[in-house]
C-alpha cells in the first residue's frame, strides 16, 4: 500500500470517528430529550437540572447531566445544529477525544458559573430580605455553554475577516465576542 493510500486511510478512519463521537452527543442529548417526556419529573428534576439545593445535596453528576437536557425543540434543535456543523470540524482537527473533553469542559464551566450565579442571587436576595422566590431551587439545563465552548473555538479556528477602509475586522473574534456578551446578558436577567 503507498504512503498515500495509508495516509487517506488514517484521515478517514479519523473523520468516522469525530463524526460519531458528533453523532453519539447528538444521540445522548436526544434521548435526555425524549425521557423528560416519559420518565419521572421529579427524578428528571433531581438528575438532569442543576439546582444549588440539589448541588449542596451532594448531586454533583447534575454539573454535567444538565447539559443534555433541554427545554424545548427550538431550544435542542439549535444546539444540536450547532453541535453538528461545529463538532464535526473540530473532531476532524482534533480527534472525538480532544471533542468530547471540549464539550465536557464548557458543560461543567457553564453548570459552575450557573451555580455561581445561583449563590450570587441567593446571597443578595438575602441582604434585600426578598423572600418571595426561593432561588436555590431556580434550575439551569441546556447543552448550550458546552456547544457555545465548540463554537466558539471553530470560529478562532475559521479565518473569518471583512477589511472596511483600510481596517481587517476579524469576524471571528466579533462573533464569539457576541456570543459571550449575550451568555453575560442572559445571566444578569
């Protein structure tokens, strides 16, 4: 067999494998999905959202389980779109492993600013003596912090720039900046 051969070989054998390793997040996302419409709701709530209370219980599978979890269609189709479209370009650079560790990291970043957030909210209401809402049971779910870490490093991968009167303006960079500010405006509300 030539080098050739051997290398086209090597690739290919490589891409099936970040393609499934995109396949099986996209499965396993979908099958959170479709157990929130048969399983238990208080095992679901229990297992598959992130709660302070939960947490502080000792249910720290919930930094990661909660991100399968999703509340609507809307919501998974447009993670798992991205999933696809992204992951796939990242497993083909890095490897399903390199993939699945990016999807983990950003799953359990996200669920620990979320759980941040939730202290934060907590201890605050508490100054205010606002105790209408009981925020440590205010739950987070969402494939979205994972998904956004896989987009937002195939978009710094992907040389993006639009040169406007003599300037380079990297879209990359502005598009990822966007994606932070809107995931910062979403947690001040």
């Amino acid at each position: 067999m030539s080098t050739l051969n051997t290398v086209t070989l090597h690739f290919t054998r490589g891409l099936a494998h970040s393609n499934g390793a995109v396949k099986g997040l996209i499965l396993a996302n979908v099958v959170v999905f479709l157990l929130w419409k048969v399983a238990d709701k208080e095992f679901m709530l229990q297992n598959f959202t992130l709660h302070l209370d939960d947490f502080n219980s000792g249910h720290y599978h919930t930094l990661i389980t909660s991100s399968f979890s999703h509340k609507d269609v809307r919501h998974i189709v447009a993670n798992m779109l991205s999933l696809y479209i992204c992951g796939n370009r990242i497993g083909k650079l890095y490897g399903p492993k390199f993939l699945l560790k990016l999807y983990l990291a950003g799953a359990f970043a996200g669920s620990a600013s979320s759980l941040l957030h939730q202290a934060f909210l907590l201890l605050s209401s508490k100054d205010n003596q606002m105790s209408e809402l009981d925020l440590s049971k205010a739950a987070s779910l969402g494939a979205s912090d994972a998904v956004q870490a896989i987009f937002i490093l195939d978009r710094l991968l992907t040389s993006m720039e639009i040169s406007l009167f003599g300037f380079t303006i990297p879209v990359h960079a502005l598009l990822a900046g966007k994606y932070v500010w809107e995931d910062i405006k979403r947690v001040k509300v």
